[in-house]
C-alpha cells in the first residue's frame, strides 16, 4: 500500500526547524563504509569507550530488584540526592544544594529543552555564544523565542565576554546559554571570565542555562563550573548528565540544579512529555556518581587518554599551511579553519565534502555551530586513527 499524496505540512511548531547536520555527514561515512571503503569518523560527539564494567554490574543488580516500573516524575530521591551531593562536593563553596533543586532527565538535551521551555517563549530573546551547539538554537525556537548569536573573539577560542552580550541585549533579552568546555571549540572559561557573565546577568536579570556535560573533560583539572562562582543561584540552572563524563550516552540521564520553583515547573511539564527517564538508567546514574573510586579511576584514564590524543594530533594540524585550530582545553573537539573560509559561503561544508570523498576522513562542517568557515573534528576515536586522520586532514587542505 503506497501512502496517499494528503500532504503533509509540518506545523508552525517546527517549521523552521533545521535537521542535523552532524547525521548527513555520518550517514554518508556508513554508505561508504558499506561499499569497503577505509573510512575514519571522526564526526561522533561520543566517547569511544565503553560504560564503566561497575555501573554497568550496578544496573543489571537493579534489574533484578525490579527497577522495572515508573518511577517519580523528577527522578528517584536517591539519584536526585547523589547529585547534590556531587555538586555541594565539587563546586567551590556550593553548600546546601538540596534533592528539590534537582529534575533528572532523558539526556541533557531533554534538560537542556525543559529549561527552555519553561523560562523562554514568544518576544524573549536568548543569547548564544556562538559558534555553538547546534541544538540550543533549534530549542530556543522549539519555545518560540528568538536566539541571538553573540559570535566570540577567534583569537579567545571564540569566548564572549560582558561587553560583546551587552553590544547584543535588547530589553527583550531574558537568558543566556553557557556552555564551558565547549562543544565544538573545546574552550574553557576561566572562574573569573564566567563570573563577569554571571555578574551581568544577575544585574540584568537575565536567566543563565549553564551546560556544563564536558566540565569533568577539562585538561587542567575540573573546568570552572557556574555554580563555583555564582553569588546568587536564582537565576541560574546549571545542566550536567553522565552521557560524556562516564561514557553513558546510551543511557539518557542528564539533570539540572535550579531553583526550586523552577524544578517543579519542568517536573510538571516533563510529566506531560517523557515523564521519569527510564528507570534502570537512574540506577546506573546512582551508581556512577555514588561508586566511588573504581568509577572516578576509569573517568580519569578516559581524560587522560583524551589528552593524550589531543597532544598527539595538535602538532599535526598547527603544522598546516592552510588550517587554524583552536587548542582546546576541555571536551574533544578541535575546531578548524579551513582553506577557502571568507571566499566561498560554506567553505567548511564544501571541505567536509571533499575530505570524505577523496580522503576518506568523516568530520562535522562548521555550519551546524552556525559559523560555516569552519569544521569540528571529534578525537573521541582510537588514538592512531585520529592521528591518520589528522594527516589526512592536514594533506588534503595543503593540497588546496
Ligand atoms: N550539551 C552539549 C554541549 C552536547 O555536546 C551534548 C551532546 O552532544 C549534549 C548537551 C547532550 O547530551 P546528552 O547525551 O546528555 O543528552
């Protein structure tokens, strides 16, 4: 049966929603792989390592002890206990953050959506330091608001400061998205780069959504967090999950800590959406922020292991004529300028293009991050293939 041409129109909910960029690339590394071809991918925004052996034992436990049924909207007290405990313990100065300031989520984007959806809507607009993830535009639109790109200084890992989000504040500006280590540029801020933000923010009254997924994937130590140097906390949730940290994306748990007030509103419109993230994932989130050292052991070999690649792989792309790369600090992203950036309109789609077919090397273009001249490579990969890789990158933009 052939479905009839009643066509369908996407509603106005979503109409100017764009698809993801990331999956076009990885979609067409798969069919080239599937003809035989020696593909490296280096697109995945995904650690290459598996769970941890104690999370996963702590899940299948949960299982058995029938973890099976619906569990309260906002996450089980234990989990939602272990994650302020986790934050009273590695925020500088953060005490007294209580279960009621917490809402677990699927992922961090659902917690990253719920915010928006809440705080945000029609004639708000919302500053993104931009580039920037490629979703929080498409939430700020899911919630009928309007995002602003606030575009960094290059030369500062495109971080924005004070003075550049006041240059794009309107009195409709209601919120800013944070994001530190960043996707995709690997910048960190600094405790005193991200407290001049917040301290702008409060005097503006602005909400601050501070997601901070990479923050234990920082190369000097814990990355600066919002709430290590937030001198009020009522205008500020701060985003975190295991997804990347404990190598757990498959899982789907992320959570916010905000006020109260706001929690119970994303609990009442998670409730309608998802309701409870599902429940033997929570267990193994207990388990990875409750076990202890044979978790945090494994946490911090996967950090190393990144910077080693990255350490690895940098001097191979600065020995490029043609690119810029940014040095990142945290997650596992280097972002590049590529040949052709200024003189053609998506120079970066153009060599992510050119890169897969003739040198078989799938990387992200740099449109999805809204700034089209560039491209992110992912080295959440086997340190010798991000090391190839890195050559073939290196060779086909020389050759250009
Ligand atoms: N925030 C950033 C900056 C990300 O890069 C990602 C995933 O790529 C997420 C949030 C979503 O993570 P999760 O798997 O917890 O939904």
């Amino acid at each position: 049966m052939e479905y009839s041409a009643l066509s369908f129109r996407p509603s106005a909910n979503i109409a100017e929603l764009r698809e993801s960029a990331t999956i076009a690339v990885s979609q067409r590394a798969k069919a080239l792989k599937a003809e035989g071809r020696d593909i490296i991918d280096l697109g995945a925004g995904e650690p290459d390592f598996g769970t941890p052996a104690p999370i996963i034992g702590a899940a299948k436990r949960a299982l058995d002890d029938g973890a099976t049924r619906y569990t309260a909207v906002e996450g089980i007290l234990s989990l939602r206990q272990a994650i302020a405990g986790d934050a009273n313990r590695e925020y500088k100065g953060t005490d007294g953050i209580t279960a009621s300031e917490v809402v677990v989520s699927s992922g961090s984007k659902q917690s990253l959506y719920n915010a928006c959806m809440v705080l945000f809507g029609p004639g708000d607009e919302v500053l993104i330091p931009t580039p920037s993830w490629t979703s929080y535009y498409e939430m700020v639109g899911l919630a009928r608001a309007t995002s602003v790109e606030v575009h960094g200084d290059p030369a500062r890992g495109y971080k924005v400061d004070p003075e550049r989000l006041e240059r794009h504040a309107t009195p409709r500006t209601r919120g800013i998205m944070l994001n530190s280590p960043s996707n995709p540029t690997g910048a960190v801020y600094s405790a005193d780069e991200l407290r001049a933000i917040l301290d702008l923010a409060s005097a503006r009254g602005w909400w601050v959504i501070s997601d901070e997924i990479y923050r234990r994937i920082s190369y000097d130590g814990a990355a600066p967090g919002a709430l290590d140097v937030a001198t009020r906390r009522d205008n500020l949730i701060v985003v975190n999950g295991v997804a990347k940290a404990w190598a757990m994306t498959g899982w789907r748990i992320g959570w916010t800590v905000s006020p109260p007030a706001v929690a119970r509103s994303m609990t009442a419109f998670q409730s309608h959406t998802t309701s409870n993230a599902a429940t033997v994932s929570q267990y193994a989130g207990l388990a990875a922020l409750s076990l202890g050292e044979p978790v945090e052991r494994t946490v911090r070999d996967m950090v190393t292991e990144f910077k080693a690649r990255r350490d690895a792989a940098l001097p191979i792309l600065k020995a490029s004529h043609k690119l810029t790369v940014l040095p990142p600090d945290g997650a596992f992203y280097f972002y590049i300028k590529v040949p052709g950036a200024g003189a053609v309109p998506d120079a970066g789609g153009a060599f992510c293009t050119h890169l897969l077919e003739k040198a078989g090397v799938a990387i992200v273009p740099g449109s999805a991050f809204r700034t089209p001249d560039w491209v992110r490579v992912s080295y959440a990969a086997d340190r010798g293939q991000v090391i190839e890789a890195c050559r073939r990158i290196v060779a086909t933009a020389d050759a250009m």
